[in-house]
C-alpha cells in the first residue's frame, strides 16, 4: 500500500515539475518574442487615416484591386493544394519507400523531396495562371518555358535544404527517440544563422553601384543609420521583371543592401532610392535578420514538438514511414502561422520604414516613392483584410503614407 | 531475341602496318571521292525505297541489294580510316572485308514505322553521333553580343581511332580494346543507316553485346555488376535531376577530401609500393558512392542511393581488389598515364549522358528503362568508373578501352536487390 502511494506521489513530483518546465518554458517563451517584437517605431504612434483616392486615380485603384485579388486567389488555391497533396502524401508517401535503397535515412531524405516534388507538380498550373496575369499586366515578362523551367530547376536547391533538415531530423531522432527536437531546434537555429550569413552570396548576377552620386549617398546613409561600411550592389534581374525591389541581406561580416536595376532605370529619382536604400539599412541597423532567426526559433520549438509527438504512431520521425506525415505536419504549421509571419515581417518593414524616415528628413520624398512603388508594382494600396492577413508582407501603401505623415507629425525629439 | 539484321562480322587480327597507319588520312581520300559519288545514288535510291516499301510493304530486292552494298562500303572505309581493319579496302563493298556487315534478305516491314521513320531514326541518330563523335555550333552570348561558337565531342569511335593511331605506330598492333571500341560504333553505324534507308524495320540496338556479337569477359581489379530490373519509377524519373542535387552536394564535399587523400596514398605508394589499406578503403567507399550516383543519374540503376558508398548496397555495384603491390614507376606518373585513359572516358562520358537522356523520355513515358540503353549506359559506365579507379590509385591495371562483359546484363531481369526494407 504504502509503495503504491509513494509511486503515486513519485508520479505526481513529475507530473509537477513537468508541469512548471513547460510554464517556465512558455513564460522564457513570451520573454523572448516581447524582446522580439521591441521597435524604434514610438509605441502608441496614432497614424492618420489615409485615404488612398487621395493619391491613386479611380481607375489604378480598380485596377490594381483586381490585380492582386488574382495574385492572392491563386496563391490561395496553391495553398490549399499544397495541404492536400500534403495530406494524401502523409497517407500513402511511404509506398515510395520500394524506391530507395538508401537505408533509413537516406531513404526519408527522398520521401521528404517526393513529397515536395509533387507539391511542384500540383502547383505548376497556379505558378503559370501567375505568370500569365503578371505578363498580361506588364509586371513581369518572363516566358512560360523559362518559369516552368527555372523553378524546375530551383527544385533542385530546395530539395538539398529539405536533405540536409531532415538528415539531422532523423539522425537525431534516431540517437534521442522522443526527445529529438530539443537539440535539433537550436542546430536549426544554427543553420538558419549560417545561411543567413551566406545567402548574400547566393544573390545572382551582382555588381557595385556605378552611379557615383547614388553610391555616395549609400555610404552617408550608412553612416547616419550606425551601419558604416556596409556594401550597396545592384542585382540585374531587368530581363525578365519590371517592378522595382530592394532587400537587406546578409549578417555581420557578410552583411549587404541589393538594389535591382529596375530601381536604377530612370523610373525613380536620386532621393527616392536614397529612401529605398535607407529603408534596407534600416533593417540591417535594426538586426532584423537576426531577429528573424529569433522568431525562427520560437516557431521551431513548439512546431518540432509537435511533430515529435504526431509521428509517435508511425514510430517517431527516426522512421522513414514518418517523413510524409512530418511533412505534411511541418507545411501545415507553417500556413496556420502564416498570419503571425505576416504580422513580424509588417511590424520590421514599419521599423525600416522609420528608420529610413529619421535617416534622409524626407516624409513628403517617401511619400512620392510609395506612390510610385505602387504604380510600378500595381499593388492595391489598401487591400481587404483576408488578404492583408494572410499575405502582406509590408504594411498596405495607405499605412505607409500614414507613417510618413505621423512623422512630420511627431512631437519634438521623437 | 532473335539475332540483330544487321550484323558485324570481324576477323581483323589487329596487326598494323606503321606505313599505311600514318598515311591513314591520305589513303583514304580516293575512297571518300567515290564514297560521295555513291552516296549521290544511295540518296536517290533511299527515296524511292522508301516510296516503293511504303507501297508495297516490303522493299524491292534491287534496291534493298543496292544500299545495302552502300553500307557495307562504308563500314568498309570508316574501318579502314579509324583503324578497326588493316588491308586496302576494295571499291565495290565485296564481302570478306576484315571488319564486314551483314545484311539479312528484305522482309515485310510495318508501313506506319516506314512512313514516320525519318522522325523515328532520330534517337538512333543521335545514339549514333554520340558514338562517333559530333561537332557543335551554337551561339553564346557574351557582353561584346553575340557570338558563334564551334566545339567537337569526341565520340568512343574518333577517341579510340586517335589513340589507337599513336598505338599502332608504335607497336604495329592495334589495342583490341581501342578496335572494339571503333567496330562498336561501326557497327551500330551500319544499323542506323540500314534503318534510315528502310533496308529493315528492327530499330537499332546500341547494345554492344548485340552489335559486335560477342565482348571479351574480363576479371580487373576493379569491376562493374549490373543487376538492376529495368522497371523504373516514372515519379523518381521526372525529378531525377533535383533529387540528384544533395548527392552532388556530398559528391563534392567527399571529392575534396578524396583528392588530399588521394594525394597521401600517391605519396605512400611511391614509398611501400602499395596504397595503404585505410586509405584504398576511403578512396573505394568513394569510387563506389561515385558509381551509386552516377547509375542513379543515369538511369541505369532505379532506387535512390545511400550516402554512404557501402558495398553491396546498390544494384549498380563496384568490386574492388584489396590493395596489391603496384609498380612504382606508373604510380609516380599515374596523372600523365591516365591522359589516354581520360580521353577516352570523356568520350564514354557522352555516350552514357546520351542513353540517359533517350532512356530518361523512354522510361518517363514507358515506365521502364530500355534494354539497349541501359546496356549501352552500363558499358560506358563501367569504363569511366574503372578510369577513376585508376586515378585514384586503386589499381594499376590500365582500364580495357573496349567493351567488355558487364556482370548482370546478360541475365534475366531480377527484383532490384536492397531495397529499404524498414
């Protein structure tokens, strides 16, 4: 009797201290995305309303509207294909098995590339439907073949990450068992950190800025922003799109802004990409891409968690048998959480935007430059809320124009 | 399967006299001369045996007679110029010539595969040009604009017959394996103008079991089983380029270190005279992983590959000798022996992307890799691999420049051995 009771009080010591891990871990949890989430952006900042007829003509806003309603629908349907085909993979992918002779991890690696690899198949018709509507409005002319063939071809990288994750996956899972994702999440993070690192020089057909004044702007920016000596390229990418972009890439070492030449054609004048190249400085002065290795981690925690404990009836992902259904369970989570990447990547493009704002004093410059984004890129400049939800990945051209306005608003010393 | 229509007859004896080999080229121009004037009437006669077969379902024994002799001179000429036979070939296509074709009696043939088969020698075509060798025009596009550019592909035929040219002058004999190598692309030559000028309806076969009758069977320190079915995944199939890329990936990194320790056992070797055992295991788990990839990517094997390059492990597999003593002097010059060797691999190398290429669209649409390419693949496969062997001081056997037997090919289909079985 009185072994009964100690094994039953033994069980709740556990049960206990289990429990204040998980709270200790939620708690650790909340701690790091608020530090996350931190911005130079004035907290509380009211931002007028803004109403974008004040900017774009009836016809752009209709147009527009109807453009990336398409865009949106279509990458809506692709998802849902994705989930499907996902799904019907999680049942059967493990048929494909007969098809390796790679043993157990080897052989996951290529129920992992299948899956993806029928994902490719189901999507080509809303990849093509896409590039039809962006030829058909000018946005891009890169011909059928050439699109079906480069993201052909593009498979091939994609399937190299999805080998290398789920090499450490398994090989992990089948030294640890259960407890698999509480190192892989940290050797992820890792990896995550080294591509960031070295992505900059995986960015195609760069070259130095050759416009002397545009470059020595780029240098003072750099300055002004905390981030001297940071290397401005220009990315060609004119044969096959028209609409402008910039990006911030790299970390430390490696760190870069990437203006594309559709920027430098004379469509833009010298102080709207100072504003461009401000705004990309931003996010490097702001660690927003080692942050985002930082949100990375808090989505990987719970998500390989979850895994971990779904594939426990296909006898954990240390199995190939598990891969398909730990795909599907992977791709799942991460379009359920499409909403909260959205929100952080809107939250950093706000800060970038400020950042740039406090760099060149040129609200009513920015203001112009959005504008004309808009009118380049034929982005509707406040879209309905499921879209801006799901796939705004900056705030609309409205909420940026606000922001220009809450600047030249701001109290004195903001 | 019955015998091949068109068959090579050899009975060369690979002796060479030094005088003709390296006048080769000018001794031949008479020969050419007339081979244009008769190919004027081979042309001629090629259209009206296609119309004639086509409407008669057979086609008529005059002409049939007629361009088969043509093929049968030509294999004359191109023997005697690349060196696969010795003697002064006669003008009129005589049989009895060292390297010969024969050609079977004309039989009905399907009308459909008569009217489409100049789209249907296509694959053959290019089977064809790949074994002979082809040059290339193009276009590049550099800064300056547009640019015109002209390379040539050694194929197994021309690389062989430039080997064995040097060979024959030195040692008035022609290597037997550069001459089955040159009769190899004779042959299968002489198949695919039979097929083009619709003197049989059997398509070519590439195999080179099938085309020169029989290959020597060989035991090498390194050698290649095949024991793979034919049957492949349509799905693996399509994708097989990007799911090749982490193994390329691996490839590369192991290729790395193999070279430093490759570079150690060159070392060792020129020393002990023998290639340390832990270092030959290394360099054989990356011979073999090597061989797993390339079977893999080229379709002559059907599952994916382990990582590892474990032995036995693939249906597509490398044996490979424990280390033996090697001479000391082809060690120290391995690089500069392996030249020839090299040469010609890269000649193979083209042979076997080619049958991938036309068993990759075969097996897309059929499910299945076809015999002929398979074995065709297998046998340049098998050459390369042996090539790489020898560089990485594996062994010092030079690697047999011809077709050889192939371990598996012969047999019956089997179930693809080690598959994951959990």
């Amino acid at each position: 009797m009185s072994e009964l009771r100690a094994r039953a009080e033994g069980r709740g010591a556990v049960l206990a201290l289990a429990t204040l891990a998980v709270l200790a871990t939620c708690a650790l949890w909340a701690l790091a995305a608020h530090e996350l989430w931190r911005s130079t952006v004035p907290a509380g900042l009211p931002l007028p309303h803004v109403d974008a007829r004040r900017f774009f003509s009836a016809s752009f806003l209709r147009r527009s509207s109807s453009y990336d309603r398409f865009i949106d629908v279509d990458g809506l349907l692709a998802s849902l294909t994705l989930l499907i085909v996902l799904a019907l993979y999680a049942r059967r992918g493990h048929r494909l098995m007969r098809e390796s002779a790679a043993g157990r991890i080897g052989t996951g690696i290529l129920l992992g590339m299948l899956g993806f690899a029928l994902v490719w198949l189901a999507e080509v018709p809303f990849g093509l439907a896409a590039v039809w509507w962006e030829r058909r409005h000018h946005t891009s002319h890169q011909g059928y073949a050439a699109s079906l063939i480069d993201s052909f071809l593009s498979l091939g990288s994609r399937f190299v990450f999805v080998a290398l994750a789920l090499a450490i996956a398994m090989g992990l899972a089948g030294a640890l068992r259960r407890s698999w994702w509480l190192v892989a999440t940290p050797l992820f993070a890792a990896l995550a950190l080294l591509s960031s690192l070295l992505s900059p020089y995986l960015i195609p057909k760069t070259h130095p800025l050759r416009n002397p004044a545009i470059a020595a702007d780029a240098r003072a920016l750099a300055a002004t922003e905390g981030v001297a000596g940071t290397r401005v390229l220009v990315q060609t990418v004119s044969r096959s799109v028209t609409a402008p972009n910039a990006e911030a890439a790299g970390i430390g070492p490696t760190r870069r802004v990437v203006l594309w030449d559709t920027l430098l054609d004379g469509r833009f004048s010298r102080r709207e990409i100072r504003v461009v190249t401000a705004h990309e400085l931003g996010h490097i002065a702001h660690g927003h891409l080692l942050r985002r290795v930082g949100w990375l981690v808090l989505f990987l925690l719970p998500a390989t968690a979850l895994v971990a404990l779904l594939t426990r009836g296909r006898g954990g992902l240390g199995r190939p048998e598990a891969v398909p259904l730990a795909l599907f369970l992977f791709v799942a989570l991460q379009l359920l959480t499409l909403p909260l990447w959205t929100l952080v990547s809107r939250h950093e493009e706000t800060e970038a935007d400020w950042s740039a704002l406090q760099a060149t004093h040129e609200p009513a410059t920015a203001r112009a430059l959005f504008t004309r984004l808009a009118s380049t890129s034929l982005s509707d400049p406040d879209p309905p809320a499921w879209s801006y939800v799901l796939y705004a990945d900056h705030p609309t051209i409205a909420q940026r124009i606000a922001l220009t306005e809450a600047w030249q608003a701001r109290p004195p010393g903001r | 399967m019955s015998e091949h229509p068109v068959r090579l007859v050899i009975t060369d004896d690979l002796r060479r006299k030094r005088l003709t080999v390296f006048f080769r080229l000018f001794l031949v121009i008479p020969h050419y001369v007339w081979l244009a004037i008769w190919g004027i009437g081979a042309f001629f006669a090629a259209i009206g045996n296609w119309v004639a077969t086509l409407v008669a379902g057979r086609p008529p024994a005059g002409l049939h007679d007629f361009l088969a002799l043509y093929v049968k001179y030509a294999t004359h000429v191109y023997a005697y110029l690349w060196l696969a036979a010795d003697p002064y070939p006669p003008f009129d296509g005589r049989p009895g010539y060292p390297v010969d074709v024969e050609i079977a009696a004309p039989e009905r043939q399907p009308r459909l595969t008569v009217a489409f088969r100049l789209i249907l020698v296509l694959p053959a075509l290019l089977l064809a040009g790949s074994l002979l060798g082809a040059p290339n025009f193009g276009y590049s596009r550099w800064r300056t604009g547009n640019e015109a550019t002209f390379n040539y592909a050694f194929g197994i035929v021309h690389a062989a017959a430039f080997l064995g040219w040097f060979a024959s002058v030195a040692w008035r004999r022609m290597p037997h394996g550069l001459r089955d190598g040159v009769a190899w692309g004779l042959g299968y030559g002489a198949q695919v103008w039979a097929y083009l000028f619709v003197l049989t309806s059997r398509y070519p076969d590439s195999d080179p079991e099938v085309v020169l009758g029989e290959v020597p069977s060989r035991s090498d320190p390194i050698s290649v089983e095949v024991r793979d079915d034919l049957r492949r995944s349509r799905l693996t199939v399509f994708f097989r380029l990007p799911l090749v890329f982490p193994h390329l990936l691996w490839l590369t990194l192991w290729g790395v270190l193999s070279l430093f320790v490759v570079i150690a056992s060159w070392a060792a070797t020129l020393v002990r005279g023998r290639p340390p055992a832990a270092l030959h295991r290394f360099l054989s788990a990356y011979l073999r992983y090597q061989a797993h990839v390339y079977a893999f990517i080229s379709l002559i094997a059907n599952p994916f590959p382990g990582f590892a390059g474990s032995a036995g492990s693939y249906p597509a597999e490398v044996a490979i000798d424990a280390p033996q003593r090697q001479n000391r002097w082809t060690a120290a010059f391995r690089l500069l022996l392996a030249v020839p060797a090299w040469f010609l691999a890269s000649a193979y190398g083209v042979v076997l992307w080619t049958a991938a290429l036309l068993g990759w669209f075969a097996a897309l649409v059929t499910g299945a890799m076809p015999r002929r390419l398979r074995n065709t693949g297998a046998h340049a496969f098998r050459y390369v691999i042996q090539v790489n062997g020898y560089l990485l001081l594996l062994t010092d056997a030079y690697p047999y420049g011809g077709p050889c037997r192939v371990p598996g090919l012969a047999d019956e289909p089997s179930q693809s051995p080690a598959p994951f079985s959990g």
